[in-house]
C-alpha cells in the first residue's frame, strides 16, 4: 500500500498514477472539500485509460479502482503503507511541519519521499525521524501524463530507499533518473536560467510573442512565457527564491514576478497572467494591463522597444540552459550524463529532435558554444562557461565520450537498479 499527502492537483495525478498501476493507495487531506474533490479527480484519472465504447469508464474497471482507494483527513491510515508520497504545497517550512506531524504515525521501515522541485532534500530530512528512508521523488506536472520522476538522493539516503523508489517509478510506467540533492535537483535547476532569461527580455523591451517564437522555432512546444503561465507565477516565484538562495552569483528573484504574483496574476489558474486565460480552453489572449506594467519596467530600465534578431533570442534562452546543465554535471549531480538528456527531454519537452540539450552541444561543438556565449557575457556569470567546457573545446572530446572531462562525477550516486 502505498500513501498521498495532499489532494491537490499533483496528489490527485499521483494516487491516479498509482492507482491505475493496481496498487491499493490511501489519500490524506485535512481539508474535506479538497480531499472529496481530489480523490474524485483521481478515481477519474485512474480510469481515463479503460473507456467503453459509450465513451464512459468501464463499471468494472471504475469498481476496481474506487476498491483500491481510501480517503482520509486523518494521517493515521499512513500506518500501513510501504511508502508515503507528500504532495503539498512547495512551501518549506509547510512540508517539514507536516512531516514532524508524522513521526508517530508512519511505521519504522516506511519511505517518506517528498515530490518537490526545488527545496534541498537534505535539508527537509532534518524534520524526519529516519533520514535515511527519506528522499525526493519529483513528479511533473500533469503527474499522471509526464513519463519522468526524478529520484533524489539526500545526503543520509540510503541505497535501499533510492533501489525502492526506482523500482516503483518503474512500476508506475514512469522513466526514473537519480539526482544527488541540490537546489532544483536537475531539471528545474536547467529551467530555471531559460525562465529568467525569458523576463529578462521582457524587461529589456522584446515583445512576449517574439520571445516565444523563437523558442517554438527551436523546437519546444510553448514557449517560455506560455509556461510561466502554465505552470503558475507564484510557483515560479518560490521555486526563484530557492534557486537564488542556491546559487546567488546567477539566480535573482525578478522584481517583476514579484509585482505579477503581488498583482494575483498567476496564470492560467487565476484567469489572467502574462497572458488573458478564459475557463472556454480559447486562445490566451494580450493583456493590455500587463503591457502597460512591462512598458513601466522597460522605460525605468530605458529599454523600450529592443528587437533582437531571433537568433540572439534563441541563445539568450538556451545558452543559460545548456552552461547550467554542464554545471550540474561537473557538480556531479547525475552520474552519467545521459540522464541530463534524457531529464530534459521527458521533463522540460526539450526537443527530442536535437537528441537533448548535452547532444544539441555535441552537434554544435564546445568551441562553438564558447564563442557564442562570449557575446553575451556581459550579462553575468549565467553565460560564463563552466571550466570544462573550455577543456573539451581543446580535446574535441563531447558528453558522450567517457574520457570527456565534462564527464567525470566526484560522488557516487548509489544503485539505480
């Protein structure tokens, strides 16, 4: 038996994913209204898969599903299970209170894994009795649609919790990759710099289309500013404080972001970010009262009306993206550094056709990104490139050579298998 903390959108897509997989799963809320509405939502999920010809669930299969799961506003039903998956609010001081309120409650063999995107693993097991059977499995949003799960190891993890968690996202039908803990783990800690870049330019006067344009043109399916308000301002801006505190030389929380979540404009959820969203699922549309707070930041900043070529609007985004990448290798945070690819092309939709974001490097060549990324070096250390790269540029080696210096992990990651 497996356990979800948390009925919200994640924890509804989670227990579906584990409840589809046959798995008995018990869902935890304290609030009622949100536990009624996300187990449904779950029971939904889980059995959008077995459709009738009527295009109605199946009553069989919606039986056996509604068998599988158990509700709860109570913790105490988390006794029994093997593993119990907290999707809660991306909050740290939220989480650790929750999981201090479950020492008594969880048996002493039980996994305690925290689906987050940012806040350090290690960090969080301070709150927990047993430290070593504690971890990060990331999901990503919708948690029942996206093939990946980032695993994250801690610094107290131990093999048996990493080996246990792997081979559950493998039941899942998931694709696992283990991460040593750091501020964004892997993928969103590669986001990040694409997301900032994106405001970056907002701020400097290139308009929000162009910008995602040129993302499109590269490949992705959206654009960055699509995302943001896909994902949701507000969550961007917490997982922007993590990632600040983690690496201040290069991750700055936008004043702008600040003044749009200030505003209650998250995105698609709020009905109105970057862009107008109407609950009818049509086009987003321009909004002219965040045109008029962006020509207010642009004029203090005395960037009005800047138009890039779209190429320098592609390296803008995804130079910061690749650097950091190399960064998280160097730092080893994966232990091949396949999985950066493969991380990035389940998780980010980095386009598949370019192999991932360390093969799109490859094809490039080292020198090449050097040289590209000095153009724009004025703009701060997140286009300064990482010691290695200079070194493979000068061996002609690349990522998927196993002599690459980029190559090299300092730190075991443990078994994945």
């Amino acid at each position: 038996r497996a356990g979800v903390l948390g009925a919200g959108q994640m924890g509804a897509g989670i227990a579906a994913t584990l409840l589809r997989s046959g798995m008995s799963t018990t869902m935890v809320d304290v609030n009622p209204e949100i536990l009624e509405a996300g187990s449904s939502r779950a029971r939904q999920l889980a059995t959008g898969r077995s459709k009738s010809k009527t295009g109605q669930a199946d009553d069989a299969e919606s039986a056996r599903i509604a068998s599988l799961l158990t509700t709860s506003t109570s913790p105490a039903p988390l006794s029994d299970c093997f593993v119990v998956i907290a999707a809660v609010t991306e909050n740290e001081a939220i989480k650790t209170g929750i999981f201090e309120a479950l020492a008594g409650v969880l048996r002493d063999e039980a996994i305690l894994a925290s689906n987050t995107s940012t806040i350090p693993i290690s960090r969080m097991a301070r709150s927990w009795v047993h430290p070593e059977r504690f971890a990060g499995m990331h999901f990503f949003h919708p948690a029942q649609r996206m093939e990946l799960v980032e695993v994250i190891r801690g610094e107290q993890t131990d093999d048996q919790t990493v080996t246990a968690l792997v081979d559950l996202s493998r039941r899942l039908g998931k694709t696992p990759i283990v991460v040593r803990d750091c501020p964004g783990f892997l993928v969103t800690r590669v986001l990040f710099p694409y997301l900032s870049q994106a405001l970056e330019l907002l701020l400097e006067g290139v308009p929000m289309d162009a910008i995602d344009a040129a993302a499109v043109q590269f490949g992705m399916p959206t654009g960055p500013i699509a995302l943001y308000d896909f994902i949701g301002l507000d969550t961007v801006l917490a997982i922007s404080r993590v990632m600040a505190e983690g690496y201040p030389d290069r991750a700055q929380t936008s004043p702008l972001l600040v003044e749009m979540v200030r505003l209650g404009r998250l995105g698609q959820k709020s009905g109105a970010g970057f862009r107008k969203h109407d609950r009818n699922g049509s086009r987003p549309a321009a909004d002219p009262a965040v045109e008029s707070l962006l020509r207010q930041y642009q004029h203090q900043n005395h960037a009005e009306g800047h138009s890039p070529a779209q190429e320098e609007i592609t390296d803008r985004l995804f130079l910061p993206m690749l650097l950091e990448a190399i960064r998280a290798v160097d730092d080893g945070i994966v232990r091949d550094p396949a999985d950066v690819d493969v991380g990035v092309t389940l998780g980010l939709a980095f386009p598949a056709s370019r192999g991932g974001i360390l093969a799109w490097c490859d094809s490039e060549g080292a020198g090449a990104i050097i040289d590209r990324s000095a153009r724009y070096e004025y703009l701060g250390p997140v286009f300064h490139p990482p010691a290695s790269l200079p070194r493979m540029a000068g061996t002609k080696g690349s990522f998927r050579a196993p002599t690459s210096p980029a190559t090299t992990v300092t730190m075991p990651l443990g078994p994945v298998s």
